[in-house]
C-alpha cells in the first residue's frame, strides 16, 4: 500500500508539496493538469513539469486525478471518437513519466454533489455536507450556491465557464437513460483498456457522488452490481475502480465491507480514497466526519481490514478532511485534518501489517 495526498499544483494550492512531505507515510503526490480544456490532449511538456515539480519535493507522481472525460463521450455524441482519441494520447503521454493508475469519472454534468461547503459541527470545525432538500434548488441555483462559497478556489468538476451552461448540459441529458450511459461507458472502455494494457496504466473509475441519482440525471456507478458491470463489460484487471468509501457509502443501504473485500480480491482496485461520513437522522442526508470510526457511521478498521485481507497493493488517500485550526482554503482539501486522517489510515495499516506477521 501506498499512502498518497491529492495535490493541485503551486498556482492553485496552499498546500505546498514541503508540507505533504513532512505527513509520516506519504509517498506520493496526486496531480493533474486542471489549465488544459477537458477533451484537449495533455501537453508533453506541462506533463513534465508536473512531474518535476513533485519529484524535485521527494514524493512520487503515480497517480494522476483525474483526466476527466467529455461531455460528449458520455452523451455518445458523434464527436466523442475524436475526444476518445484525444484521451488516449494523454494516456501514452503519462505512461511515458511513470504514472501508473488515471482517476476518472462517468458522472454527467457534475462530477461531485455537496449542498453545504462549510457545515458547522460541535466541536467547532466545518465540513462537507449534503442535504438531499438542497437539490431541490434549481440547478442554476445551487450551481451559484456552490461556486459563491468556494473560498476563491476552482473546485474540480465545478469549473465556472462549464456551469455557466448547466442549464443546456442536463437538457442534453433529458433522453439519456442509464443503458444508454453504460452502452457509452462500454464503447469508452473498449477503446482505451486495449492501450492502457499496452503501456501499464490502470483505469479506476470513481463512483457516483451522490450514488443516486439528481436533477434526473442517470447514475450507473452507485453500487456493487454496477462496480460488478463495469469490471465484466471491458473483463481486464487494468479496468478498474477507485474505491471512494465516502461516494459509494453515501448511501445507507451499500455494503461498504463486503463490496471492497469483493473488489480487492478480484485486483480491481488500484486506487482507493478512504474517508467517513455520517449519516443525519435517518435518511441520506450526511456530512464528511474525522476519519476516526467513532465519529462517522462506517467502520475504517473493517475497510482497510477488507483490503488488506484480499491483497490490497495500490495507492490510497485520505481524501477530504474537515477544516480544523482555523485553517482555511479549498472546502475538503486543508492540510491538517486529511494528515490526521492519513496517520490514523497507516496506523490502522501497520497494525494489520504486524497482526499477520
């Protein structure tokens, strides 16, 4: 296993890469090129520098989150081969500086849902929320909501310019059913797994968030049986998933144990982010806890042990954390409370490590 923190790069991060550094077990940097239009080809030289930029801090860049996919793949439109093509390029392209495993997502319109970006708890921090009756805003209304409470930093998946045309991205939607999305999905897969295989890269797809569907959008990455879909429809250990507990545990009723042992046995999870959330009252309203199991509403233990059971060898990271200490900055990616949460997460680890020794 190896410990990771995502990274967004010194134009765009208070979080220098001395000071993810400094986090005992942190091996690597998650990047990625967030100036490059999605669907463009990434270019070789700002590939390079990225590298640089993380290798020169001592952490590895095997990870890259994410390469994020056109609307028009997801649509099926007829231009999604040129984008396809597109895609595959930048993957050669990351091969060729070492990246092992691309983060992606198949979500329409918006990659991530949260309705709150600084919810108070008690104990004085703030967090992540999401309240299902906060999409019952128009979707120009919570888009604005969002992006007037992002702290003056880009949110990945809610760039501005993009959202400025929500309001047409769902129309686009309105006849798209989930077998439609999957039959694009699979077209997708079986065009870039067959490369991915050629140079040593592994796809891992992020789950829905929220795993349900909004603004009648359609989800096909929201649980077991879909993960289950996705492996089979494209059957290569280079297709897989990167395992959100926070994504796919947003809804009650999903087996977070039982789905990552599953998957971890098969080696189809190269990537996975690990954080806790629990759930308010008794509905899928929720906010993203302290890691710590005793503050969420899932078992961190039980997860890390269901990896670590079936053979877990990929990247994980912390994911999201509270703002704690009066910090502030980008809601979810602070410095201190994703650090707690990767000590408690290596913790956990060395003490599975020493249990089976």
């Amino acid at each position: 296993m190896k410990m990771t923190m995502r990274y967004y790069g010194k134009k765009d991060d208070y979080v220098r890469l001395e000071y993810i550094r400094q986090v005992p077990g942190i091996t690597g940097a998650v990047g990625a090129l967030y100036d490059v239009p999605v669907g463009d080809v990434w270019p070789m030289h700002k590939i390079e520098e990225m590298k640089k930029e993380v290798t020169e801090h001592g952490l590895e860049l095997e990870v890259i989150e994410s390469v994020n996919i056109h609307e028009d793949i997801k649509l099926g439109l007829p231009t999604r081969d040129k984008y396809i093509e597109n895609y595959i390029e930048t993957i050669r392209r990351l091969a060729k500086i070492g990246v092992k495993v691309i983060c992606y997502n198949f979500m329409p319109v918006f990659d991530w849902m949260k309705t709150e970006m600084a919810y108070p708890l008690e104990d004085g921090s703030t967090t992540m929320a999401f309240f299902k009756a906060g999409v019952e805003k128009s979707p120009e209304e919570l888009a604005q909501d969002v992006l007037s409470k992002n702290k003056g930093t880009v949110l990945p998946g809610w760039e501005p310019e993009r959202l400025a045309h929500v309001t047409q991205l769902i129309k686009q939607y309105q006849t798209v059913a989930e077998s439609d999305l999957r039959e694009n999905l699979k077209y997708f897969l079986e065009k870039v797994i067959p490369v991915c295989e050629e140079v040593d890269i592994k796809m891992g797809i992020h789950p829905d968030d929220p795993p349900y569907s909004i603004f009648g959008l359609p989800r096909i990455v929201k649980n077991r049986d879909d993960l289950d879909f996705i492996c089979k429809t494209v059957d290569s250990p280079y297709n897989g998933i990167t395992f959100c507990t926070g994504s796919i545990g947003e809804d009650p009723d999903n087996n977070l144990v039982d789905t990552v042992a599953e998957f971890a046995k098969r080696d189809r999870i190269p990537f996975a982010h690990i954080r806790n959330v629990k759930f308010i009252q008794n509905g899928k309203d929720c906010y993203e806890s302290a890691h710590y199991t005793p503050y969420g509403s899932h078992d961190m233990f039980r997860i890390m042990e269901a990896l670590y059971d079936n053979g877990f060898d990929g990247y994980i990271r912390p994911d999201h954390g509270r703002m704690i200490w009066g910090e502030t900055g980008r809601p979810g990616y602070g410095l201190y409370d994703r650090a707690l949460g990767a000590m408690y997460l290596t913790g956990i680890w060395e003490s599975l490590e020493k249990r089976g020794k």
